[in-house]
C-alpha cells in the first residue's frame, strides 16, 4: 500500500462523492454530490490510497494549528474491511513522516458506530463529545471526539 498527496481535484471529487461515502461524510448543510466541489487550497493535504496501481480512497487532513491536524477518510467500497484497517495503519506512519503536526484528530458522529470503532481500532482515543453539533436528517447529533499523538523519536532514531 502507497500513499501520494495529490491536486488532481477531479480525482478527489470522484471518490468523495461516491455515494457510499458522500452520504457518511455530509451534513444538512452540504450541497448534493452532483454540485460538490472539493475545497482548492494548499494546506490541505488530499491524500490518496493505493493498493498496487489502483485508487483505493483518500485520507483528507486539515491543519487546525500548527501541531493539530483533522483527518478525513473517504475509502472506496472495494477497500472496506481489512484493506481499510491497514490503510488506517499505515497512513499514519506515512503522516509523522510526511507531515509536522504532532496530533491528529477526527469528529464522529454517534450514530456512525462503525466509524467510531474504525477510527479506535486505527488507534485513536476519545477525548471528549461534542452534544447536538451534526445535523443530519433535520436532526441534532453529537460527536464523539478522538485523536492519536504523534509517537515520541527514540535516541536511537535520532543517532
């Protein structure tokens, strides 16, 4: 598995309106997927997923500050189960070396069970909840907030 930033908005557009995907990752307050425009703007990182030559998803990261980070994970259906689990695992080794933030966080809404124990089993760790911050359906949801810390550099990496 291989990771590649990418500005090949076309792409992105292509796999974050997929519809298995665009309907987990919107709320009211998005267009449809038919007038969806990823956001251009260099500080945030499009990730894309390979698995061989073929396009498996991409992980969004967003920097918040200088040391936090927000990520977001569009994976195909061709990459559910444990294909997603190693890209989950590995696009973080691929981060603390690619990237300068030193923590990286996510949002999830609590009736998405599945996207809460996907990102624990990625290794991240609730910090918090948010109470009636998602609207989705006309209706109030709160967040379930997690994050993962960049690991420490032993001494014997540095020498």
């Amino acid at each position: 598995m291989t990771f590649a930033r990418t500005n090949d908005l076309a792409t992105v557009r292509r796999i974050m309106t997929e519809p298995s995907i665009y309907r987990n990752i919107t709320d009211d307050g998005c267009p449809p997927a038919s007038d969806f425009r990823p956001v251009d703007d260099p500080r945030l990182w499009y990730v894309l997923v390979y698995d061989g030559a073929n396009v498996i998803g991409l992980f969004m990261f967003v920097p918040l500050n200088a040391a936090t980070w927000e990520v977001h994970t569009c994976l195909l259906p061709v990459a559910r189960g444990p294909l997603a689990h190693q890209a989950a695992w590995e696009v973080l080794d691929w981060l603390w070396s690619n990237a300068p933030c030193q923590r990286l966080i996510t949002n999830v809404p609590a009736f998405n069970r599945l996207a809460l124990r996907f990102a624990k089993e990625a290794g991240m760790q609730q910090f918090g909840f948010n109470p009636d911050s998602y609207l989705k359906g006309g209706k109030l949801h709160g967040q379930y907030l997690l994050g993962i810390d960049r690991p420490p550099v032993s001494r014997e990496e540095v020498a």
